[in-house]
C-alpha cells in the first residue's frame, strides 16, 4: 500500500464558533477519521497547524507572518493514509468533514526515497 497525505484548507472564518457547533464538528472528524481506521488505513491521524506562521523566502530572506494575508484558505490540518491508489484515496477525501465548511482537501502520494 502506498501512503498519501491529506492537506485540509479552509477559511479560517468559516469554521463554528459556537460550542455546540465545535462540538458538532469534533464528533464529525472523529467519526470519519474512526472509519479510516477502522478500515487499517490510517497512517497518523495528523493534527492542526495554528493559524499563526511565519513564511521565509530564500531569494531575498523576506520573512512575513505567513501566507494568511494573501490567501482565503489557509491550511488547517493534514492526515497521512494508506492506500492502493489516488483515485482510492481521493475516495476517502470525499468524506472530510471540511467540506461542511466550504474547505477542501488535497490529495498527495508520498513518493519514498
């Protein structure tokens, strides 16, 4: 099997602020993240990335805050999977809750050295 990474991105705005909505959304990751597991596909269920970062371009040692202010979607989180194809785990993107927020999910191949 091959692994693939799994790069959420969303607008930081977009997610729930409400309690009950976070909760709802906490339950919703957990569940689909379960089922990947349940399925021995699992690699590392990943975690969040903070909004704050900094950006450093090697050309002219520019460093800014990140790439937040140029960009909508930021990139919340990833996951790494197993899988015997793109189009396979492509299926299993299509079941990321952070489509309930208007985000997205790129797909990677992790091609091993």
């Amino acid at each position: 099997m091959k692994e693939f990474l799994l790069v959420f991105k969303a607008d930081y705005n977009a997610m729930p602020k409400t309690p009950e909505e976070m909760q709802a959304n906490t339950q919703n990751w957990m569940n689909w993240i379960g089922g990947i597991a349940a399925q021995n596909k699992l690699s590392d269920r990943g975690n969040r990335l903070d909004r704050a970062g900094t950006v450093v371009k090697k050309g002219d040692g520019i460093i800014s805050d990140g790439p937040y202010t140029e960009i909508k979607e930021s990139i919340m989180g990833y996951t790494l999977i197993k899988s015997d194809s793109l189009d396979e785990a492509t299926e299993i993107a299509k079941g990321c809750p952070i489509f309930n927020f208007g985000g997205e999910v790129e797909v990677r191949e992790i091609n091993v050295m």
